[in-house]
C-alpha cells in the first residue's frame, strides 16, 4: 500500500530543490513573508508542524508559533510539476491508470468581501472556468461543491449531488454552484476565499 503525504508534499518539494534545509522547520505561503498581512500557511514541514503550525495559518501566526522556521513564498508552477512526476510514478505501480475523481479552483480575496452578489459572482466565474477545463479534458461532472472561508477561517464546504446526472453543459455547472452557495449563510459575515470543486464520472 502507498502512503502520500499530500498535506507534506509542498514543503518536501521546496526541500528538495533546497537540501540545506533537510531537517530545519519550513513554511510555504503567500510571497514569504509573515511580515505582511493576509498571507496564510499553503504547507508546512513536519519540524514546523511540531510548533503547532497548520495549513491556512496565517503566516504571522506561524511566525510566532516557530520564530526560527524558513519562510518561503509558494510557487505553483514547481508543485504542479513535480506532482504531475509523482502522480506519473504512482501510475507505473498500481495496475490501473490514476485518474482524477476531482477537480477544483479557488480564489483568495485582496480584501475581505461582504457582498453576497459579488461573491456569487466569483463563484460562478469559477464553476464556469473549472467546468471548461473538466470539458475539455473529455469529463463529465456529477457533484459540484463550494467552499468558503470567512474572516475567522472557519471553512466549511457543502456539495450538491447534479440531479439530471452527468453533464457537461457548462449553465448547468455554473447553475449548480450558485445553488450550493445559497447553502451558507453570508448575512454579517467577511469572506476571504472561496472554492469550487466538481466530482468527475469515472471514464470508462
């Protein structure tokens, strides 16, 4: 059985491209710097993790629960690459293909948004945009799930089962998002990021 750390996977990245870091407590997110506000905890290596540093941590936080951890910005291109590379090996051991059950996108927010309409907007900028890129990949959608994160970053996440099954009709993707977002209660409450994730039919 393989064991994949995903939660480790950016920082055992970062250490690979920096070896003098082996052993040291080492954090990704934002640009870097727990300096500046607004920037959060993508990943942390398991010597930070030991100082009570977590995922979506702000980064300021994280400085103070680990004064002597490495800070580090994330750089997307690198991860998707080195993923594609492992996903690739797990693939040449197991007997079947891996392939993706999901997919997802999501937004962080400059400044907090209070306005229903236009996080609604965001999501469905996302569903549509994540929706073409599942098409176009020769995939159907079956769930579509919406996550928030709110000013306290508590996140809760809620999905919605399609009910005329498996589509790949991009209104009906988009449809169904602003249909779970109408599951949240946004009334008073600052919203600081949202997502939005599609289940996938499994091919045949």
């Amino acid at each position: 059985m393989l064991h994949v750390d995903l939660d480790q996977f950016i920082a055992a990245v970062e250490v690979l491209r920096r070896p003098e870091l082996r052993g040291r407590p080492v954090v990704v997110g934002g640009d870097g710097d727990p300096g500046r506000a607004r920037q959060v905890v993508a990943t942390a290596s398991y010597e930070a993790r030991a100082s009570g540093v977590r995922s979506g941590m702000p980064l300021r936080v994280a400085a103070r629960r680990c004064p002597e951890a490495v800070f580090l910005p994330s750089d997307p291109p690198a991860y998707q690459a080195a993923s594609a590379r492992v996903m690739a090996t797990l693939a040449s051991v197991d007997t079947e293909p891996w392939v993706a059950r999901s997919r997802s996108r999501e937004t962080t927010f400059a400044e907090d948004l209070t306005d229903r309409d236009e996080i609604a907007g965001h999501v469905a900028a996302l569903a549509r945009a994540l929706g073409a890129s599942v098409v176009a990949d020769g995939r159907q959608v079956t769930h579509v799930a919406v996550k928030v994160r709110f000013a306290s970053f508590a996140t809760p996440t809620r999905v919605m089962k399609l009910r005329g099954g498996p589509t790949t009709d991009l209104d009906t993707i988009e449809r169904a998002a602003l249909a779970v977002l109408e599951k949240f209660d946004l009334t008073g409450r600052r919203v600081r990021l949202v997502g939005v994730r599609t289940d996938l039919l499994a091919p045949r």
